[in-house]
C-alpha cells in the first residue's frame, strides 16, 4: 500500500493546455500516472496529449470518473480552481503553482475543508508513490520503491532527502512536498497518521523549516499518536530574525518558529533529528539498522 | 511589502480609521511649511523609515513650535537613523511627516495579522500602548485580547464587543472602539495587508480613537491587483543588492559569513547555509536561483554573490531534478566566461545525469571550479576555500 494515491488514481490536470500544465502532465504519464483528461475552460471537446479537454470540472468528473486534480493555473485563478474541483467532488487537489494570495488560499481551504476535499500545497512539488503514480513536478527516476514515507515543506530538500534514502539501500512508499506557504493543505499531522496506518511504511522522513509552528504541533501529535521511526531536518537553523527566506511563510518572527524550536520540540518527543541535511540518509540506515 | 507611516495613515484615512492631521516633508522649508498649514501649537516631526522603534531611537520629536519644527527637521533629515531593527549604520532618513499634537487620555495597541495556525487573521488589542507587542506576548500574554476573524462571516459587532469588554472600555465607548477596529479590520482586508498594525491608538482627552501611528505590509502575492499600493514602493529602503536579484527572478539575502551560496529551490538554500554553519563556517548569502538553473541565472548569481567583498568561496550546491545536471554544468562553465569570478568555486551536482556533469566540470579543467562528490564533501572544501586551506 501507500497513502493518498496509487497506480490505479485517475488524475484531471486543471490548465491543462498551458505550457506548465502540458510539460509536467506529460511527464506525470510517462511516469505512469493515470492522467485522464484535464479543464481548460473554452477549450473543452478537444484533445490535448492524447486525453480529453473540457470546460467545466463537472463534466470532466462525470465523464472520467477523477477523483484527483493537479493545479496548473496562475495564481490569480488558484482559488476558483479549488472551490471548482471542492464543489464538483473531487477527493485530493494538488496545487502545484507558486505565488496564490494567502488571503485567497483562506476562502478555498476553508471552503474545502467543509466540502470534505483534501488539498496540498499551494506552491509544492506535488505529491509521488513510487514507482506507482506521479502527481507533481519532482524528477520521478530519483523515487525507488520502498518503506520510508517522505513529508517536506521544500522541494528540492524533497529530492535530497529522497535521493539519500535511495542511496542508503531503503525506497520511499509516498512522499509529499507540502509547500511553505503560510496557509497550506495537507500538513504533518495528517499525513503522519496516514503513515502510521500503512503497511508499506516502516519510517518517515520529515523535513521542515522556519516559519509558523506546524512542525511544533506535529510533535504535541507524535508524542500521543505515532509509533514509527521518524527522522527530521528543519532548514534555517542559520537564518536570520525577520528575513523572509525564500518561501513565503519561511520568516522567523517569534520564538517558536526558530529551526531551534522546532528541533527540541521534536527531538523531545523521540524524533531522531539531524542537524546537517547530509545525514537524512544515514540517519535512516541508522534506524532502521539498529 | 513595506510602506512608510504616512502611507499607512493614507489608507487608514480611507476606511475612516482616523488619525491625526498631518503632512508629509522632504525638506526643512516643506516641514515647516506643513507645521504652519496644520496651526496650533503642538507638532510632531516623525523620520520615516520602515524600521520599527523609531521613538526609542530619537526619530520622533515634539514639537512646541515652529523653530522647534525647524531645528528638529534639519536635525532629522539626512541622518542614519538607528533603531533595533535597522542595520548597526542605521537607515538614511529622507522623509519626515509632521503632524498635530493630540492630548492623549489614554494608550493602547491595535494590531491584525494571519493566524497562521487557524488560517484566519486575528486582531490583538492590549492596554499595553506603546510596548512592543511581541514582548507583551512573551511576558504577559494575558493582557493581550484576541479575536479571529472567519472570513465567511467577516467583522462582526460582537467581535467589537468581546475586544471593547476586553479593553475593559466604558460602555459609552464601546461602539466608538468596535468601529475603529471594524475600519481597520477592511482596510486590512480589502488590501491583502500581511500586517497592520497602531502602536499606539489613544484615546484623546475628547473620548476620539486616533491612529497616532501606522504601519502595514502586504502580502506579496496579492501586489498584482493593487497597483496603487505597488506604487507606494520605497526602493531605497531595500538592500540594493537584493534589489537586483529581484529582478532577475533570483531570490537573495545577504548575510555576514564569506561563504557565498548558490542553490536550487529556497528550502535547499537554507539547508545549505545551515551545513556551512555545521562544518564550522559562516554563509554569505541566501540563493535561491529557482528552478530552471541555466547558463545566464547562474551568470547573475555570481554576480550577485561576488558584490559582497567578504565572500572567500562559493558553494554551487544543486540538485538536478527535471533540469539535468549536464546541462547545468554547462551552465556553470559558460558563467565563468560570462562573469570573473576570482574566488573558489565548488560545485555539488547531484540528480539526473551527475555522473556526466562531473566529468564535463573535469574536463573543462578550469582552476578554481572544483568537483564536490556529496553535499558534506562540498560544504566542507567551501568552508576550507574561504579560511584560504584550500587551493
């Protein structure tokens, strides 16, 4: 098993047509990802990468039985993507773009929320099950199938953290960028008890950084809830107060969004956490070894 | 985004939050001229500059009368203000605003911000006028109220009512306050403000809520449909280097060590400060080059990097995902011809086709490009090449 998404997901890609949507939808099929169409409005009855368009997320629904969308539109028009695919029934969004306001992202989660869709993201790589179903922007060929279960705030720490397991001799069962946005979807908490439930994940990697105190509530919920080896990183351990670095919730403003913070919060509770991201993989051997 | 007090009170004054009479100056004559048009007796000469404790640090003065505007805005204007939150050189001052004098009853402190943890903005109010709020926070959490706002329903009057009686305001007041907070609570909101924030709002002797001061950010993703406030954009308050990398879709912030980085995706740029740091250096710089690392991005990198005069090393540390390695190593190589760069460089390719791009670093054989095998094995030749232990 693996968590949220599998070989057999059907996938709509909401601007499908654009040049962002096209180039990673079709690298998502050539990973093998279940795309069966995508909502480009205006240009539905037409055929795009071998799949069908349509106008309306409805249509597409009742037409290709989806149950998850990838978000390629800008970030003007995130938010009626989100309450479009919520309102049409969709399971999981997945909101790849960069840049959606975050007054905006409180209207649409919330309203998700209440419509029972799960999101991720905004502004993430996506989401990937090894070997298996691809719904993102990652480099598929770095994930080989294995038991670690993968959740990072950042991208390319994403691939790293991912690339070092694979080295170490372990795989990733599903791994999950969930974006550093200020108001995001799917975070640690949910997705760590979706590993705890899953028989293919035997240890979870969790990488965060600076900024709000996500990590800080994932270990309150670790402590009662998780029995799995976890190994952490929290990026920004050098950063500076007030400086936002990057992404746009990665901002020390108090003091419990410091990586140091973070850190004891996690390591208090029995996560193995490293101190340098060259020691994710090791630290996983280590584990798992022992 | 940042903008300037006087900014701030421009917009308040368009959602009815009030706030004193008051004229912006660029020069002595302009602020003296401004006193005048504003009469009384009482003026306050404000520096305006984005950093907060402006009071603390001497940038805000009473005035009691027109020579005193005078002598305090020459004073004032063309100093290196510094503040807590301004760089030890301080903050060039090249705008007052100068303003009526309020004879105040009463202080307190108003402010809204995101609620990142409820995803709904929250509004703090406190007694504590004056006070930093965040050390409020830290030491008395008590004496601050909050109340959420859900989007889906907005400011509602029983907001008011649970912030007034929090306040522990007099009946009579009530409605006046709750009204306030309501303005600000719009303004806040139909600007896609990050931050806003009145330290203090007082009460004048009258029973009014005036804004005696103001300050607001924005949320940057949301600048696009507000050309005005876009326009409020002061560029000599940011750091001219981080600046340009703006512009050129590069994401930079400059640090004090001398390890200069340049990174792929801003959660790896952290990262790879922070391995500096472990092997016992100190970085230079965030960078994020973003996704698409090519010939003229890394070009403009090491531009950017090498303005530093600390840096003594760069660490090109990047992990190749859609875009392959090879095609990056190309990109550094081309770079090199594009910019001098006079220090070492030490690349970490890693992802898609590293093998090839190592060889192609290798075969280039060019000085000061060298090869790192692992992000440890890079982070510790870039801290070795800026103490000069590595040639």
């Amino acid at each position: 098993m693996s968590i949220l998404i599998h070989k057999d997901t059907k996938v709509l890609v909401q601007g499908f047509t654009g040049k962002e949507g096209s180039f990673h939808a079709e690298q998502c099929m050539a990973y093998g990802t279940q795309i069966v169409g995508g909502v480009t409005p205006g240009k539905g009855g037409s055929v795009h990468l071998g799949k069908p368009v349509f106008n309306t997320m409805k249509e597409a629904i009742a037409s290709t039985g989806a149950t998850v969308s990838m978000v390629f539109v800008p970030p003007a028009f995130v938010a009626d993507a989100i309450l479009e695919a919520a309102d049409a029934g969709i399971e999981l969004a997945v909101i790849i773009t960069e840049g959606a306001p975050v007054r905006d992202m409180q209207r649409s989660k919330a309203y998700a929320t209440k419509k029972g869709m799960k999101t991720i993201g905004p502004n993430c790589p996506g989401i990937i099950t090894a070997e298996e179903c691809k719904i993102g922007i990652m480099p598929g060929a770095i994930f080989k199938k294995g038991s670690i279960g993968l959740i990072s705030k950042s991208g390319t720490l994403t691939y790293e953290g991912a690339n070092q397991v694979c080295k170490e001799g372990f795989g990733i069962s599903t791994a999950i960028g969930i974006g550093g946005d200020p108001i995001i979807g799917l975070s640690y908490k949910e997705l760590l008890a979706m590993f705890e439930e899953d028989s293919q994940t035997e240890a979870i990697v969790m990488i965060g950084e600076i900024g709000g105190d996500l990590e800080i509530q994932a270990a309150q919920f670790i402590k009662e809830h998780i029995s799995k080896p976890i190994v952490a990183f929290i990026a920004g351990q050098s950063a500076p107060k007030g400086k936002r670095m990057g992404h746009a919730g990665a901002i020390v403003s108090g003091s419990s969004c410091t990586a140091q913070e973070k850190m004891s919060a996690l390591a208090l509770v029995g996560v193995h956490v490293v101190k340098s991201p060259a020691q994710i993989g090791k630290k996983v051997a280590e584990v798992l070894n022992k | 985004m940042n903008i300037h007090e006087y900014q701030a009170k421009e917009i308040f004054n368009r959602y009815y939050v009030s706030t004193p009479r008051g004229y912006v100056a660029s020069s002595v004559e302009e602020a003296v001229a401004n006193a005048q048009k504003l009469g009384g007796s009482l003026w306050v000469v404000k520096a305006q500059i984005h950093a907060g404790g402006r009071g603390l640090g001497g940038g805000v003065k009473l005035a009691r009368s027109i020579e005193e505007v005078r002598e305090y805005a020459q004073a004032l204007l063309g100093m290196h203000l510094i503040t807590h939150q301004t760089t030890a050189e301080g903050t060039l001052v090249q705008k007052l605003y100068i303003e009526e004098g309020v004879e105040i009853a009463d202080e307190f402190y108003l402010g809204i911000v995101l609620d990142r943890a409820q995803e709904m903005p929250v509004i703090m109010a406190s007694r504590e006028g004056g006070m930093e709020i965040e050390k409020i926070a830290h030491e008395t959490p008590e004496k601050i109220i909050k109340v959420t706002i859900d989007p889906f329903i907005g400011f509602q009057p029983y907001h008011g009512r649970e912030l007034a009686f929090g306040l522990n305001l007099p009946k009579e007041e009530m409605s006046r306050f709750s009204a306030f907070a309501k303005a600000l609570y719009e303004a806040y909101r139909e600007n896609d403000a990050s931050m806003v924030e009145i330290n203090p709002l007082v009460r004048t002797k009258s029973g009014v809520f005036v804004a005696l001061d103001g300050k607001m950010s924005f949320d940057d993703n949301a600048l696009f449909r507000h050309p005005e406030i876009v326009a409020m954009r002061d560029y000599s308050e940011e750091n001219p280097i981080e600046r340009e990398a703006s512009e050129y879709g590069l994401s930079y912030v400059k640090l004090n060590g001398n390890v200069g980085c340049m990174v792929n995706g801003a959660g790896l740029a952290m990262g790879t400060m922070d391995i500096i740091d472990y092997m016992g250096g100190e970085p230079a710089n965030f960078l994020d080059v973003g996704g698409g690392a090519n010939a003229s991005t890394v070009a403009k990198g090491f531009e950017i990097i090498l303005k530093d005069p600390n840096v003594k090393s760069i660490f090109v540390n990047i992990f190749g995902g859609i875009v392959r390695c090879d095609r990056i190593a190309n990109g550094i190589l081309e770079a090199t011809k594009m910019v001098n760069v006079h220090v070492p460089v030490i690349v970490r390719l890693d992802g898609t086709n590293a093998k090839e791009a190592v060889e192609i670093l290798k075969n280039a054989n060019i000085k000061n490009i060298i090869s790192a095998t692992d992000l440890s094995d890079g982070a510790q030749k870039a801290v070795a090449a800026a103490k000069g232990a590595l040639v």
